[in-house]
C-alpha cells in the first residue's frame, strides 16, 4: 500500500510562489449548501488545526461569495446525506501572506475528490451514501477520473467495506487520520469538494419519518451501469445462460435471525422447483455473494442493509423483503424503492410476521441492539404490547430498535402464498428488454381557423403536423391530446384524438376567444410537452 501522494515530481519553489501569489480559487456549483460541489485550486488544509484554510491573494476567487451565509448553516454537505449537521463543510480564511509564517506547505498533485463517508460499516450507507455518488461526481466533472485521489474526511478507520471504496480510484484513497503523516499543510493543486446527490432515493428520517425522497432523479439504468462497472472491479463476467436457476436466501447470523432458516430453503425449493442457496457477509467474500446474485431468480432476505445487493440482481428477478413483528413493511422501503426504481425490472415483495408468537425478542441487550431494560418500567411494557411500532425519525428511537432487532420464525405457508400472489410472470422467465420511454416532441405547425355561423354557433378547425422525432420511432400509439380553454376561464375541455385536425363544435360559442393547448402521448403513458398555445377568436 503506497501512502505516497504521487510518483510526478513538481516543481515545489514554482508552486509555492503560485499559491502566495494565486492564492486559492473556488468555483461551485449548486444554488444551496445541500445541492453544491466545490471546485478548488489550492485549496490547503492543516493537519493540526484539523481545518481547510482559503488563503486570499489579488487572484483568489471565491464564488459564491456568500458572506456571513457561508455559516448558514455551510458552505457545503460534505457527505450525500443531505443537510446533515455533522457533515458541514466551511474553510477558514488567511491572507496568502501568512504562509511566511506557517509550515512548509505539502502539495498534492493528484485531482483531489474530498468527501465525508456517511456509514462506511453499513452495506446500504456504503452503496447509497458513497459508492454510487462518487461514482457519479467522477463522471460529472471532467477533470475527476479514476485517476483521481479520494480523501475520505469524516474521521473514521478504513471501516469494514473499504475494499469496494478502492475500486473508485486506481489510487489508495486516504483517510483523515492519514494526512497528518503527509505533512502540517497540505495544498491541493486541484480539488473537488463534495458529492452530488442525484443518485440517492432514500432519506433516512432526520427530519421526517424515513422514506423515499421526495423527487428522486435516478432510474435503473444509472444503477445498473454502476452495478456493471462494480462486477468488472470484482472480475465477474456474467454467464447469461447459465443453466440452472436458482434462490439466494441472504441470511444474517449476528441478529435479526430466522430462527427456521433451513426449513425455509427446503419449502422455496420444493414449492418454485429450484436450488437454494445461503450467503451471508461473515461467510462468504462480496465478489462470491455478487456472483451468486447476479444470476439469481430470486433474492430473499430479512431487512437489512445487506438487501442492497439487489441492484446485483438480473432483470425480472424477485425480491423477498422479510419484516420481523411490528415493523410495517411501508415505513422502512429503502430497498423497495430500490427495487422498483424505474428500470431497475425487479419484482418486490414484502413480508411480514403478524404472528406474536413467531417473535423472539431481546430485552436485555444494550440499547443499540434493541434492548430496553434501560427504560422506564411503563415504557417497558408499552413497548411490550404495542403491536406496531409508530413512524419515527432515525435512529435512536427504542421501540423501533426493540422491534427491528427481534429473531423470527418464519411462517412458511404465509411467505409462500404472499410471494405467488405478488408474482406475476413465470420465474426465472428474463422479462422482455425495457426499453426507456422516449417522450414524443412538440407537435409542429399547429394552426386554428374560427368560423361563425350566425350569432349561435359557431366552429374551430385545429390542425397539426407530428412531433418531429416520431418518424424516427417506431411508437405503438400515437395519440394527441387538445385541450380548448374560453380565454379568462379557469377549465378548459379536453379531447383525445388519433388524427392530425379536428373541427370542434360542441360548445364553441361566436364572438370568443379560445386558446388551444396540443400535445402529443405515445403508448398512452409518455406525454410530451405543450406546442406554443394558438389563439382563435370566433
Ligand atoms: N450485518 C450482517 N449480519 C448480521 C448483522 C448485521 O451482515 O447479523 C451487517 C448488515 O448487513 C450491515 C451491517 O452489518 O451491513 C450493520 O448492520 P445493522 O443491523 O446495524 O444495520 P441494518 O442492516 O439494519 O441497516
């Protein structure tokens, strides 16, 4: 492991003179702290003040130059998660005259990515929070490559997963801790600071009760160019006609057990006809568990953050989510968004034991596992009787800890009947190729001609030529929406036509002025935008 920062050799009096006389520049982007990246040039950090520092010359640049606002509450989420309050990112500013006084500063020459993991021992944290935006940062700015350095500032050890984080980069990502053997302060020739968000789906209830989020901008294909790229780093070439298909039951051994773990891969076997097989992270190594997915027809697992393995998943697989007592499968989804990501093609079905006596529980475990002795006597056994646990943000909440981390007795015959029902198509059956939605354009040429008749009828002849890229599609069915609205009106009429004119009558009133709104549907679902609005008057 070379912990050196680079074979290149600069110039260290030329780039020593640059930073006194440059001093730092920063360029971001993003309207808010929650949606910014950072791009830097010398931008240096000391080791021992354990801080950025912006050093201001004649040629610094700042923007946006926020003043004050740069603490409201930050210039930047150094992590994914958004607006998380230990996760801030601010500089602290000095004149470029004051490096006469400091140490020799340490130039890194690699392009920097400096980011903060979020939960590097936990599967979920690893692939949402950091994987898959960086991998996405990298491709979003174009001086970040895989030949670009991480530096991971959040503080903590290489964590459990830090394999996976290596296939990022071709170099070794350093953490904070390290830095400090590097030098008192480091300059980063050219850094980027912070990690785009556009990849998450989930928010993990710090300010509301955990869900979705609210406008999630990833589909399945970005996932899976993800999952791809990460098989290659793993060396997993796909054997799409490998022969049998086969159950992955991803168990757990540490906690939140299924206690009839054996019974249950005996039942799937016998009832869909397949092999079953277990993997667990304490048992097998991930590129074994990835290779297994990748070929899977069908995943089942407790929740859990192992469950994000899915996005290893083929097409059409299906995944089993198991939920202990008291936990309501529609509060906790994060791998059920995942799964149903649109064209991530996988089949999702939650489970959930509503049998007391199927449970087993842990009072007596530290807190964090679950347990609840600590607590109040009432609240005890509150906790004991309530059947469900209520949303509640993360994460420390202890019903919610009491209950998630219960053992469970799967009740076979009620998994079964639920995965038959939610299933659908025949398993092990690759579902026909997704292809995106192409949306049509606008309709071109659109005109309106009015016609009076007398003073009580009277009539609009509308006509349009098609989306320019529809002669380029092959689109099952073309249909126009025309929308016809008296001016000043709030409601207007709609219609759903085939053809490329129509005469409305019906309700057209002399002496009006109506505006027309057309556009056009391909496969009844994909609508297309507005054309330009026509005007008539009657
Ligand atoms: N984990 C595991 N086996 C266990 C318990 C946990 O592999 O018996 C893994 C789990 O998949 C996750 C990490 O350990 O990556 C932390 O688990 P925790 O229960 O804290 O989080 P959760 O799985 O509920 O997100």
């Amino acid at each position: 492991q070379s912990q050196e920062l680079s074979q290149v050799r600069i110039d260290y009096q030329a780039a020593l003179q640059a930073l006194v006389e440059d001093g730092t520049r920063m360029v971001c982007s993003g309207r808010m702290h929650t949606d910014r990246v950072c791009r830097f040039e010398s931008l240096c950090y000391s080791t021992e003040a354990e801080e950025f520092v912006f050093f201001h010359s004649n040629a610094s640049i700042m923007l946006p130059n926020l003043g004050p606002r740069r603490f409201q509450p930050a210039l930047l989420d150094l992590s994914s998660v958004d607006d998380h309050n230990t996760q801030y990112f601010n500089f602290i500013e000095l004149p470029a005259a004051a490096l006469k006084f400091m140490p020799k500063p340490v130039f890194v020459p690699d392009v920097a990515l400096i980011m903060n993991r979020f939960n590097p021992d936990n599967l979920m944290h690893v692939f949402h929070d950091d994987l898959l935006p960086i991998f996405y940062t990298i491709q979003q700015f174009p001086d970040l490559d895989f030949e670009s350095r991480l530096f991971f500032m959040e503080g903590w050890n290489e964590g459990l997963h830090f394999e996976l984080y290596k296939f990022m980069s071709n170099k070794q990502p350093l953490l904070k801790e390290q830095l400090k053997t590097l030098g008192r302060l480091l300059c980063f020739t050219k850094s980027y600071v912070g990690l785009s968000k556009i990849t998450t789906w989930y928010q993990y209830g710090f300010v509301q009760p955990q869900g979705p989020k609210a406008n999630i901008l990833v589909s399945g294909n970005e996932i899976r160019h993800f999952a791809k790229f990460m098989m290659g780093k793993l060396n997993i070439t796909l054997d799409q006609n490998a022969a049998e298909a086969y159950i992955v039951l991803f168990s757990r051994s540490m906690n939140r057990l299924i206690v009839n773990e054996a019974e249950l891969l005996l039942a799937l076997a016998q009832e869909f006809q397949m092999k079953t097989i277990t993997v667990s992270l304490e048992d097998h190594s991930f590129s074994d568990i990835v290779r297994l997915l990748s070929n899977a027809t069908m995943l089942v697992s407790m929740h859990g953050a192992q469950l994000v393995t899915s996005l290893f998943l083929p097409k059409g697989a299906v995944v089993v989510e198991l939920f202990p007592y008291g936990i309501n499968p529609e509060h906790y989804t994060p791998y059920k968004t995942l799964s149903t990501l649109p064209g991530m093609e996988l089949q999702y079905v939650a489970w959930q034991n509503t049998e007391e006596e199927n449970t087993i529980t842990y009072p007596d475990r530290p807190w964090e596992q679950g347990g609840i002795v600590h607590l109040e006597t009432k609240e005890q056994e509150r906790i004991k009787k309530s059947k469900e646990v209520p949303r509640h943000l993360c994460c420390r909440n202890p019903e919610w800890l009491f209950r998630i981390y219960q053992d469970t007795k799967v009740n076979i015959s009620s998994l079964i009947q639920v995965i038959k029902s939610t299933v659908k198509t025949k398993l092990g059956l690759r579902r026909q190729k997704w292809t995106p939605g192409l949306y049509p354009g606008k309709v071109r040429e659109s005109k309106c001609q009015a016609s009076a008749q007398g003073t009580s009828e009277a009539k609009l002849f509308v006509s349009w030529q098609i989306p320019w890229n529809l002669k380029f599609l092959k689109v099952r069915d073309v249909k126009y929406e025309v929308w016809i609205q008296e001016q000043g009106e709030n409601s207007y009429m709609p219609y759903i036509l085939s053809q490329q004119n129509y005469t409305f009558s019906e309700n057209i009133k002399p002496f009006t002025t109506y505006l027309v709104w057309i556009r056009c549907i391909f496969n009844k679902t994909l609508l297309g935008p507005f054309a330009e609005v026509l005007v008539c008057s009657t």
